[in-house]
C-alpha cells in the first residue's frame, strides 16, 4: 500500500514516523493523506478542472468580443 502525505515540513512528523512512533494529525494540521494511486488521480483530476476553465474561459472572451465588435459595427453603420 502506497500512503501520500500532503502537508506543511514538519521535522517532528518526519521524526516521529521514521522511528515508528504514532502520530496524531489531530496535533498536526493541514495534512492531506492519499492512499494508493489517489493523489495522482486528484493531481489529473485537478488539471482537467484548470484546463476546462481555461477552455470555458477563453470561448466567453470570444463570445463577448463577438458581440461587441457586432454592436460597434451597428453603431457605425447606422
């Protein structure tokens, strides 16, 4: 089994799991864990989410620019 932790360094953490001893994330905060081939599907998925935004993003530009060029062509035309 793989384990990702995702987190802020933390010698102590580092220490304690090195040694074997258990740990609390309770006392340690902002950790993310993964298990097995989970954070690189939350790393693909993640990617997917900035690229579609980028996608939708860059068609809004488009469609208002349209619009607008639409609307300066009737104002100088009429």
């Amino acid at each position: 089994m793989k384990i990702t932790i995702i987190g802020p360094d933390d010698s102590k953490l580092l220490e304690s799991f090195l040694n074997g001893k258990p740990v609390s994330f309770a006392e340690h905060k902002g950790y993310k864990i993964f298990v097995d081939d989970a954070y690189e599907k939350e790393k693909k998925l993640k990617r997917m989410n900035e690229s579609a935004f980028g996608w939708t993003t860059s068609i809004c530009v488009s469609v208002v620019t349209a619009i607008l060029t639409t609307i300066v062509w009737y104002i100088a035309l009429r």
